[in-house]
C-alpha cells in the first residue's frame, strides 16, 4: 500500500499518471494511457486491432469498451481519494451509444460522490467529439477503508 501512496504524490507532484495505469495488468494489456489536459485527466485506449470484436465494420468489442470505463473510473477514483486506497466495484452499467469503431477511444470519468465507504462515478467515453459519446456508464466502488485506516497509522 504504502508504494500506491507513493505512486499516487509523485504523479500528482509532476502530472505523469502513467505509473499508475501500469500498475494494472489488464490496463497494460488494452493499452490505457493518461494524459493530462490541465486539471482534467483523459484516459486513452488507442486503436489495437486485438480489441476489435466485429470485424466487419471493424467495431471495438463492448466489453473492452466496458473495460477501458471501468478502468478509468477506478483511476480517478484512486487519484480523487483524500488517502489513496483501492476500491473494488460493486456494480457497474453501460449505456452503448454507437459503435466504437476502429479509432482511438478517449474516457473521462466524474465523482458524484465520494463518501467513506462508497465512491459514485459516472464515465463517457467517445472517438471524434466529446459530445458524440460512444457509451456511458454510471459505476460504484465499495472504498477499502482498512486500506485507508492503514495509511493513516
């Protein structure tokens, strides 16, 4: 834990929020990336043609889709956190859009509410323009609060 504290103050004291995503196996896998637009922070999956599920159109599969929100919602959830901890999902929904096509996929995610037990985000993700979004979702984190106590200490 006390390496996830440290991660967490050096990417916020130089803007470099890489490590972190890379902390994630299946994030290394789809290929996430974080940049950092002034105080936003846009989570990127570039084009792969490993995430394509209908080749036809060439569309990107749902669940990577899915995945790449879900993901972006524990991101900020984690760099929102007062003290960094881990939260783990307790349920999560997606509404699709359109089709995700063969293209990079940009996600932001916004805290509704942070509690002390529970975190509430909501994630759009989109392709060409922000306000074409691809797919949304709303999602709820149970926030580990033995993790947090432990911090604390």
């Amino acid at each position: 834990m006390q390496q996830l504290l440290e991660l967490v103050k050096q990417a916020h004291a130089s803007g470099d929020y890489q490590p972190l995503v890379d902390l994630i196996p299946y994030a290394q896998v789809l290929g996430v990336k974080c940049e950092c637009y002034g105080e936003e922070i846009i989570f990127r999956l570039p084009s792969n043609p490993d995430n394509i599920g209908n080749p036809t159109i060439p569309a990107i599969h749902g669940g990577v889709i899915a995945s790449f929100m879900e993901l972006t919602a524990l991101f900020q959830l984690t760099l929102q956190l007062p003290q960094p901890g881990l939260a783990k999902i307790i349920d999560f929904s997606v509404d699709y859009m359109r089709s995700g096509l063969d293209r990079d996929t940009f996600a932001i995610c916004q805290i509704s509410r942070q509690g002390r037990r529970v975190g509430n985000c909501s994630v759009v993700a989109w392709q060409e323009r922000k306000s074409k979004p691809i797919a949304q979702a709303r999602a709820h984190f149970l926030l580990d609060t033995r993790v947090t106590a432990e911090i604390e200490d």
